[in-house]
C-alpha cells in the first residue's frame, strides 16, 4: 500500500443516515509503526496484514492488541516468531477472538 488519501462516508448502522464525507491519510502500516508503543488493531481483517510485515518493523511496538477474525493460529506463529508472547484475552464470538502480544 501506498501513502495516500481515502474518502469515506460513515453511516448509522442499520439507519442510512449519512455524516458526510470524510478524508483520510492512508500510510503502509510499516510506516504506521514508527513511534509508538502499543497498537491496538481492531478493522475487520486488517490483523492479517501483519503476516506479510517483517519482525523488525513489528517489533518497533512493544504491545499489540488485536482482533483476530477466522483462525488465528498462523497469526499467533507468526507473533511468536517476532518474539511476542500471546495471551488470550476474550472469545466475543465464534472465529472471532482478542489477543495480546507482548514482548
């Protein structure tokens, strides 16, 4: 993913209602991790971007929170791999599950 701008029209869920359009910076999450210390990932499947990013940039934060959606064993490897420790924090759902990982 690129740097760029993304326009979006949030709606009320289940209402249609519309608040206008809004604009957001979009970056590539490597360049989303600099400078900061926990990341808490809860946007409907983007946890798995974090498959494809190498353990350098994602040890840049010390602490992750995240949602997982589907099977998070590949996840938990892969966080595992980088060096965090998991903990389960909550099942909300079926295939749905909450994560911390923590150096």
């Amino acid at each position: 993913m690129e740097d760029g701008e993304l326009s979006i029209t949030p709606a009320g869920l289940s209402t249609g209602l519309t608040h206008g359009t809004l604009k957001i910076q979009v970056k590539p999450l490597a360049d989303a991790l600099n400078n900061v210390n926990v990341v808490k990932m809860d946007c409907e499947g983007c946890e798995w971007a974090l498959i494809a990013v190498p353990c350098e940039v994602i040890r840049r934060a010390e602490e992750y929170v995240v949602e997982v959606h589907g099977p998070e064993p590949q996840l938990i490897r892969r966080m595992e791999k980088c060096g965090f420790k998991p903990k389960l924090v909550s099942r909300p759902a079926p295939l749905v599950s909450v994560w911390r990982f923590s150096l």
